[in-house]
C-alpha cells in the first residue's frame, strides 16, 4: 500500500507541468509576442493598475510556470480565465520567450 502511494506521488510530480522543463527562452522573439501583455502588465512590464502583477525583472522559470499553471487550470483566481483565453493559442516556445523578455528588463 505504501509503495503504492509513493509511486502514484512520484508519477504525479514527474507529471505536473510545473516541473517540466523550460525550453530555453530567446527575450528578442518574446517582445514581438507581448503585444496582448502589455495592455495589462504595462510595456515596460510594470502594471498601470495595482490589481495586476508587474512582470518586469520577475525569474524567467516563475513567469513561465504561472503561465504554465494558468493553461493547466492549477492556477485560479479572477484573473485565470483571461489569462488561460491569452495563452490557449502560445506554445511552450512563445511562453518561455515572453518569460524571458520580461525576466531581463531591468
């Protein structure tokens, strides 16, 4: 029963899109994908409502498992429906070139 429990935990996590790695991200091909971002996160990645985050600086594998954790559904909140409605057409590439745009602003 034991070894059971631990197998299913382990698959589990092995499983779950927020371990999975991150495809290394290019910023240059992640600003010509931020043109929906911006209308919330601000261009320069800094929010103009208190309401939503500011992505400007934020770790590149943070940004990308939130974003990862909003397609999945384990993300939720007011806001996990708009997000999920931008990201459905992103693939893994495009999500990690965004994260990475936004993790090097300074």
């Amino acid at each position: 029963m034991r070894y059971s429990l631990f197998t299913a935990s382990i698959a589990t996590l092995l499983f779950s899109s927020s371990l999975m790695a991150m495809p290394k991200g290019d910023a240059s091909q992640g600003e010509i994908k931020t043109p929906s971002c911006r209308f919330c996160h601000g261009s320069n990645g800094i929010a103009p409502r208190p309401d939503y985050p500011n992505l400007k600086g934020q770790q590149a594998e943070y940004l990308y498992n939130s974003m990862q954790a909003y397609l999945d559904g384990s993300r939720t909140g007011t806001m996990s429906a708009m997000m999920k409605a931008q990201l459905k057409n992103l693939s893994e590439q495009d999500i990690a070139d965004i994260a990475e745009y936004y993790a090097q602003m300074k």
